[in-house]
C-alpha cells in the first residue's frame, strides 16, 4: 500500500490523464452497443474494465518507480527488474483469477509464450487449472436455444457435471437416441459480447503501456490473442478444422479425431464422438500401461511436424488437455486430437520457406539462415532463429545432436544482455502471423515432450526429417514447362538426399554414442561384479584355470 501511494504521488498527472482517457474510451464503446448489454451486464463490464485499468496504472508506475535513474547495465538494474517483474505477474494473476473469462484466456495465452519473462510466463501458467465450470441449468439453456429441442428429444442421458470445463466453454458426456457415446462442448453464455469489450480494453491498455514505455509494445500479442479467440467462439469452423485433420490423417492408424455430429452442431454448440483416454502427458498412466513415453513424445512430435512441414495445416493449441493417448491403436496406443478451434491453414511460401529454414538449420547454413530471415522480415535479427530453434548460436562448432560449448554459452550470455526491450518488441512485431502460432505451438509441444523424458535431438532430428519430406518435389511441383521441371526436381531431390543423408549420419553418431555408454556401463558393472565376488573365483579351477589365470581373465574388461 505504501509504495502505491509513493507511485501515485510521483506521476499523479500521466497517470491520471491516462486513467480517464482509457476509461472514457471504454465507456464509450459500450454506449455504441447498447442492444448487446443489459443494465447489469454494463455494470459488470465497467467493475471489470475498472480493475484492468487499475492493475496496469499501478504496474507501470511500479516499473517507473522502482527502476528510476538506474543505468539497465548495472546488477542492481536487472535484480529490481526481476523483482518488478515478479510482482507485476501476481498482479495480473489476481486480476485474471477475479475477472476470470477472457481474462484467463488471456493469462494462460501469455504464459504458453517464451518471449516474456520467466516471472510472468511461471506465475501465470497457474490459470491453466482455475476455471470454475458453469451452472448447468445455463448450459442446458444455451443447448435448447441452439438445438430447438428439449434434451430429452435429443439425449438418453446427459451427464450434468462437466468433464472439462476451460475460458471458453465446458464439455459434457452425454448419449444420443441411437446409443451413440458423444461429448457435447457448449459455449458460455454472452461470451462474444464480452469478448468485445475485454478484447477492446486489452488494446487501450497495450496503447496505454507504450505510451509510458515506448520499448514495451504487445499490440502484436494482443491481436494475435484476439484472433485466436476470435477463431474459438465458432464451432461450426472447429468442426470444419476438425474434418480437415481427420482427413489429412486418414491413412494414419495413430492419430484418431473425433467424428462430427453435424446434426447436433452450432456455432455455440459442438457435438462429437466420446474418446476415452488420458492427458498425454501423463507419464504415471503411460508406465501402468506399459507404454513408452520416449515413444508418445516422438509420436507426437511426428504429428505436429507433419502439420506443419507436409500439411500446412497446424492445430495451435496442443496443450496437454487437447491431445490425449488412447490405449486402443497399433502398438498399443493411439494419440487423440482434440479442439480444434484454434487452427491455421499456412501460406504455402510460408511453409515452404520454413521448410528450407529448417533445412539451414539442420546444415548449418548461416548464410541461408540469413537470406531466409529477410525474407521473412527479421533480417536485422537472424542470429537468434537457431537459438529460438535448435538451442544452438548461428556459428556452432559443436555437433547438431549436441549442446552449446562452454565459450559459446558465454558469448550468447553476452549478446542477449545487449538485446533491449525494443529489439524484442521489433522482433516480435516484424514475425508474420504464421510464425507466431508456430513458435507458441512448438513451445507448447517442447514442454510435453520434456515431462515424456525424450530428449532435444528427437524434436531436431524430427523437425528435420519432415522438413526435407515438406520440400519433396513430389509435394511441390513448380512448373510445366519440361525443362524447368526436370531440372527443379533433380535439385530438389539432391537437396532432399542431402538433408536426409545428414540426418541420418548425425542419428548413426548419436546412436554409437549410447552404444559407447552402455558398454561403459556394461564394463564397470562387469569389472564391480569381478571384485565382489573374489571368493567364487576358486571355481574357475574346475574349468582348469589357476588363479593367475583368472586375474588375467578379469583384467581382459579393462
């Protein structure tokens, strides 16, 4: 409380005018759509816009406070930064606990992100399991508004506790009249109207924080959350998305998608086959089952590469509740795909630059990193696309399959000290759309493939493998004229036997690299055992060895 009033005394006029000007203009908006809100649903709006403003008026005098006149190259710079960062995340943490809706949705969008700080992305990643589901007499009512008919015209039975509930909407277990088992995912009510004013704010507010702080810039976050929202409140597009997927993995006998109900379907209403299965990160339920989680993670990561690389199709939002392992499939076990509203379908010169940025990647190819880098817009920071991807700087002397040097590690410290809050905002605004949504899903998938115990080089040496099939001639014609086709597909399958070759030789290293281990393993047990057991070695006289014989039959394992 005491350091709020020292804030406010401090900037009272910018933050005062700044208060005003963005409760003015939320205010406003709400007056411009009167149909949509009733007294009440005003009311709720203005206490919720109220909070936000507040929250972000007290944290960016925070920041202004508490960093005033410190050079951003001391230790005491970067220690208070942490500090301010830390507070500022449990204040956001609580504004998104109590206005919850959108706002949860929002947290948990910025804590999937890498590219804010550790303290916000830890402390809001605590929102993935905090929504409350809603009443089920409003739920039923949503159903029966969107159906035209009562439940039991519709239903056997419908199980009125939810079995997932999220920002969006809960989902119910339920039985159709032809004893079919489907899972109903019904929208909350008035959640659009809401999404209208929230999302509105969010972009008052982002103006708000460049004005004070003209490096912080998230009007990028804020429309890419947006569209991503924006893309979830319809559900007749989900089960288009949803479609899609099944078909283009149709001849895969891992991947299951849950089939549509068009009949029972809506924008606010999504009826679809019940799938059994657990989290995919449930590592406890993998083992009981008897199932490789090192398999799930590859499997996995095998799917969304094929996505990205081959399809150009990517479901966005892989987050442990959307994909469950299913212990029916070939194998032993299947992966089951789940909502589906957060999809984008890939520039296919997108797609294919990512193809050969991948390839660059996998080659080391600094200068066709480069090349790539202005070709999608980030020329200027092309150092940091290995970083972000491979884990490895621009000019690695070490091998794919293994980390940084000691001195690499160093001189990346060094580089990303000198990175201000500009770059980063720079950066993240010169991304294309499709860039975004590839490195929040890659971020989500790293995080599930960890807690499966699989290590970096299956996501490398995956990547890599799918990118060489995206660039394919066979996927990627490029001409009629028979000359120029010819000769596109001779270079483009030597740069694909190329890339696979060096796939597979970097596999064959790490492969005799564990071989290496094991008989190292192996040895020191074997040596152990020798040393224990000296009083059993007089057997070996039976065989009509003496003792010299048998030492020197031990010391042959070392």
């Amino acid at each position: 409380m005491q350091i709020s009033k020292q804030i406010v005394s401090k900037f009272p006029a910018r933050a005062a005018a700044a208060f005003c000007l963005i409760t003015a203009g939320g205010l406003s908006y709400q007056a411009n759509f009167p149909p949509f809100f009733s007294e009440s649903s005003v009311s709720q709006g203005v206490l919720r816009s109220s909070r936000a403003i507040c929250t972000i008026v007290i944290t960016v005098a925070d920041y202004k406070y508490s960093l005033y006149g410190l050079s951003k190259d001391c230790d005491e710079y970067r220690h208070l930064l942490s500090e301010v960062h830390l507070r500022s995340a449990k204040r956001l943490l609580e504004l998104c606990e109590i206005n919850k809706g959108f706002y949860v949705k929002a947290g948990q969008f910025v804590s999937s992100l890498r590219q804010v700080p550790k303290e916000y992305s830890l402390t809001l990643s605590l929102l993935q399991d905090q929504v409350v589901p809603c009443d089920f007499k409003f739920i039923k009512e949503v159903i029966v508004n969107n159906l035209g008919q009562d439940l039991s015209e519709i239903f056997t039975w419908v199980k009125e506790q939810p079995i997932a509930a999220a920002s969006i909407g809960q989902v119910h277990h339920a039985m159709l009249k032809d004893h079919q088992e489907v899972a109903i995912k019904v929208q909350y009510p008035g959640l659009e109207k809401k999404m209208k004013l929230d999302t509105r704010i969010m972009y008052f507010l982002s103006e708000f924080v460049a004005w004070f702080f003209p490096e912080y810039r998230f009007r990028w976050l804020v429309s890419e959350f947006t569209e991503a929202v924006s893309l979830e409140l319809d559900f007749v597009q989900e089960a288009r998305n949803s479609e899609t997927i099944a078909n283009n993995f149709k001849n895969n006998k891992f991947v299951r998608v849950p089939h549509i109900f068009w009949d029972f379907t809506t924008k606010q209403v999504l009826t679809m086959q019940f799938c059994r299965g657990h989290k995919v990160d449930d590592v406890e339920f993998l083992n009981g089952m008897k199932i490789n989680p090192e398999k799930v993670a590859k499997l996995l990561l095998e799917v969304f590469a094929e996505m990205i690389f081959v399809h150009g199709f990517l479901h966005g939002d892989p987050h442990p509740g959307n994909i469950l392992v299913s212990t029916e499939g070939q194998g032993g076990f299947s992966l089951v795909l789940l909502d589906h509203g957060i999809c984008k379908k890939l520039d296919e010169e997108f797609r294919l630059r990512y193809c050969q940025l991948w390839k660059a990647l996998i080659l080391s190819d600094s200068k066709k990193i480069q090349h790539l880098a202005e070709r999608f817009g980030v020329g200027k920071y092309y150092r940091y696309l290995p970083i972000i991807f491979s884990g490895r700087t621009i000019d690695s002397k070490s091998g794919l399959e293994k980390g940084m040097l000691v001195e690499e590690q160093k001189k990346l410290k060094q580089d990303l000290k000198a990175l201000t809050m500009e770059d980063i905002s720079s950066f993240m605004e010169s991304l294309p759309s499709d860039f975004l949504i590839i490195m929040r899903t890659d971020e989500l998938l790293r995080s599930a493939v960890s807690k499966l115990g699989a290590s970096k080089w299956v996501r490398l040496q995956t990547y890599g493998k799918y990118a060489s099939l995206g660039l394919s001639p066979k996927l990627n014609p490029c001409s009629d004229l028979k000359f120029m086709s010819v000769y596109t597909r001779l270079v483009g399958n030597i740069e694909y036997i190329h890339l696979r070759l060096v796939l597979g030789v970097t596999n064959m290293v790490v492969w005799m690299e564990k071989l290496k281990r094991c008989l190292i393993k192996f040895r020191r047990k074997m040596s152990a055992a020798g040393k224990g057991n000296e009083t059993e070695r007089p057997s070996l006289n039976l065989l009509g060895m003496d003792s010299g014989a048998s030492v020197s039959l031990c010391h042959s394992w070392d």
